[in-house]
C-alpha cells in the first residue's frame, strides 16, 4: 500500500536536525502498518513495543529517564540491541505508558543518536491530563485516511493516480468516464485502510460495509473505554448528530440540534474529547478572509467533519445502489459526502488552514477557504450540475481574490472569475 506520509518519514530519518517523531492520527488510520513498513524498508532492524499490549513494558519509564537503562530493558525484552541510525525503535500507544511522551525530550537531549517514533490515538487526550510534553524536542507527522490519490494506487490504478499530479488536464479529461466511476467507489469506500484493502483484494461492496462497521463500533467502544463516563451519553450524542447536521442546507453546527434546549457548555467536552481522538473536525467560519487566516477565525460558528468519507457514508447507511445510479452518490445529503471528501483531500497539505465564508447576513457562505502560497483563495464545492455559484460569486464581489475555485464533475476549465477544478482532481491540484 502506498502511503503519501512515507517520503516525509525518510526525510525524518536522513534530517540532521531528527528529533524523535511523534505520529499522530485516529485509530485504525494504518499508523502501526506504515511505522512497520517503513523500519523494514529503511533500517537493519526495529523494536516494537505496544504499551497497549505490552503490559510488561506500562512501567518502562517509571524508575527514571536515562536512555541508557531505556535502552537495555527493550535489548531484555525484546532481544535486539538498538543501534544509532540503523535499529527504529517503535513506541506505540505511548499515551498508555506513565511518562512516555516526555521520555522522548531525554532521548533527544541525551541520545540524539537513535531513531525513535512515537504514535498514539489517544494523544489529545493525554496532552489534557497535565502530562508534561516535550515542547520543542519532538517531531511531528499527522497520518490521515488514504486520500483519492493513494486510493486509486491501492486499486492497482497507480497510472491514473500519477497522471492527476500533471496538470495535463486535457489527458485527464479523456479518462474522465473512469476517474468518476472511481469516484463514485472512493465515496463509499472511503480511505480507512482495512477498508480499501479489502475492496482491492475482494471487490465485494457488502464486505467493506462490513469492515466499516467494525470500526465504527470499535469507535463506540472507545467511547466507554477510554472517556470519562459522565460524558459518554453527550459524546455519543454528539457522534450521532454529525450526519443530520452536515446534511442541512447551512452546514453551520447548531448544538441545539444534538438534543432540544441543548448549549454550547454542556457539550463542550463531549466535543473536544472526539476532536483529541481525531475523529472529528472542527472548521470556523471568517468574516473577514485576510492574511494570516487564522487570526480571523470565528470560533463560536463551525462545521464539523468526520474523519472519513467511507465511514460517513456507513454511518448513514446509504446503499450500494446508489453507486449505479449516476452522480447520485455526489447529491446525497445535500452534498454533504462531497464537501467532506474535499475537505478530506485537502487535509493531506501539511499546514494548510482550512476556515469557511459567510457573509453577515448569512445569505451567502462560500464552503471553504484555504491559505495557500500566502493568499486567501474561496472554494465553492458542487455535487450537482448547478454550477451557478452564487454565493463565490458574491464572494468575489467583495473581495476580488486573485484565485477563486468551483470544484464539480464538469471539466477543467477557467473563467474570467474562477477556474473550475474537477473534483477528481481537486486533491493534487495545490
């Protein structure tokens, strides 16, 4: 399986500014395979420790901190010798060992020489129990979904997938008919590896519903496992409410749609602790879209996003059938699937920030805003052959962008005012 994530886990490793690497990402996005996968394919050797599994090691770091004790209790555990630059030493679910995280700012004050990833699913919430963090002595990666690009790799399609990547946009358009078809697979297969690997092997749709439906549960499971229990009820009812709120003409959230008389304070944590497991996503509007776009957030209005299209397509229960009804799968919900697989494509830029538009009269919201290359550039996302943008329209109005994108199932194209970007296409366009 081809992970974007791997070039930038070798550029880790020959960096001589490498510090140990924290990987983050929600459970069963594939973090464990590619750490695995990439110790066989760049090192002599690795030890894995699963603090998770590993009951053994939970006490790892409790008499001290010294790399050197550290690094003979895992040559007594697991039997290999770590060696500088060619044995990874692999800490996984670190958040479920006392201490573990600021191990790492040890290893990188006093023993720079070995190669260590972290990972855990769990990490926000860690972060939040007054654990002491090792600011500035750690690295960072976020693995997220397979995004449409590794997807059709995953397929065995890795000729379309690198053709996206060439803005030969009259080549793309001449395999237009397939991109969709493969579209149409992505919106219910969605990016969530058990998933895809199952499809690539078996191309059997019930059977990814199947598997899609085991990680949801495993979700739900987390939830009383690891939550406090007298906020599980609202996590879940903020969980379950994702799906009706995308589904609304304004996608805005509205906490008085989880339950009647429902505020903003009591749901605060329920919130942020599905946000701290990556499972959700938060994207504040501006009112005024201006350099640095982060300054002009709006956090009291946002959306929420899943973590994954597939996943939200099996939470609403839609029907393969739907997969042979044309662009029907771009409609449903009001669009809400497509908005959440653009969404879910741009994700993958490291340090893009992502905010949506409305004006303040609330009549016209363009569906998202990106920083990118040091402008401010509106994308208006559509699932259905209306191609009138509106709202981009008075957008661009006002503020008269230098890049202005509609990204549908028509062709590329520019316009005098925007430049119609496919959505096939949107995730390797920036």
């Amino acid at each position: 399986m081809k992970r974007i994530l791997f070039e930038k886990l070798q550029q880790w490793k020959n960096s001589d500014t490498r510090k140990p690497l924290v990987l983050r990402g929600a459970r069963q996005v594939g973090k464990t395979w590619l750490m695995k996968e990439f110790a066989k394919t760049e090192y002599e050797n690795f030890i894995y420790i699963n603090f998770e599994f590993d009951e053994g090691m939970k006490t790892l770091f409790d008499a001290d901190l010294d790399p050197e004790r550290i690094l003979l209790q895992l040559k007594t555990f697991s039997g290999i010798e770590a060696k500088p630059h060619t044995t990874l030493i692999i800490f996984d679910e670190i958040q479920e060992t006392n201490r573990g995280l600021t191990a790492l700012k040890y290893f990188c004050e006093n023993a720079p020489e070995y190669h260590i990833v972290a990972a855990g699913s769990l990490l926000g919430i860690t972060l939040h129990q007054n654990v002491s963090f090792p600011v500035g002595k750690v690295d960072f990666l976020d693995l997220h979904p397979l995004n449409f690009y590794e997807f059709l790799c995953a397929i065995g399609q890795e000729r379309f997938a690198e053709l996206l990547k060439t803005n030969d946009f009259q080549m793309v358009t001449s395999f237009k008919t397939k991109y969709i078809e493969w579209l149409r697979q992505y919106y219910y297969v969605g990016g969530m590896p058990a998933a895809v690997v199952s499809y690539a092997e078996k191309q059997d749709f019930a059977e990814v519903r199947t598997v899609q439906k085991n990680i949801l549960d495993a979700y739900e499971s987390d939830f009383s496992k690891h939550a406090p229990t007298e906020i599980v009820p609202r996590i879940r009812l903020v969980w379950n409410s994702i799906l009706p709120q995308l589904a609304k003409e304004n996608r805005k959230f509205i906490y008085s749609k989880i339950q009647k008389g429902a505020r903003a304070r009591e749901f605060e944590l329920a919130m942020a602790w599905l946000l701290d497991c990556g499972l959700i996503k938060q994207v504040f509007r501006v009112s005024k879209p201006d350099l640095p776009l982060k300054a002009y957030l709006d956090f009291s209005a946002f959306k929420i996003f899943m973590v994954d299209v597939g996943l939200m397509s099996a939470m609403a229960g839609l029907d393969v059938k739907t997969l042979l009804q044309g662009s029907k799968i771009f409609e449903e919900f009001k669009g809400s699937l497509t908005e959440q697989f653009v969404f879910q494509q741009l994700t993958k830029k490291e340090n893009l920030v992502i905010a949506y538009w409305a004006s303040e009269s609330l009549k016209a919201e363009v569906d998202l805003l990106i920083q990118y290359s040091n402008e401010i550039i509106p994308v208006e996302v559509k699932a259905a052959e209306n191609l009138q943008a509106k709202s981009l329209k008075t957008y661009c109005k006002k503020y008269n962008p230098k890049t202005a994108i509609r990204t549908s199932l028509s062709d590329y194209r520019e316009e005098s005012w925007l430049t119609n970007v496919p959505l096939y296409v949107i995730g390797e366009y920036f």
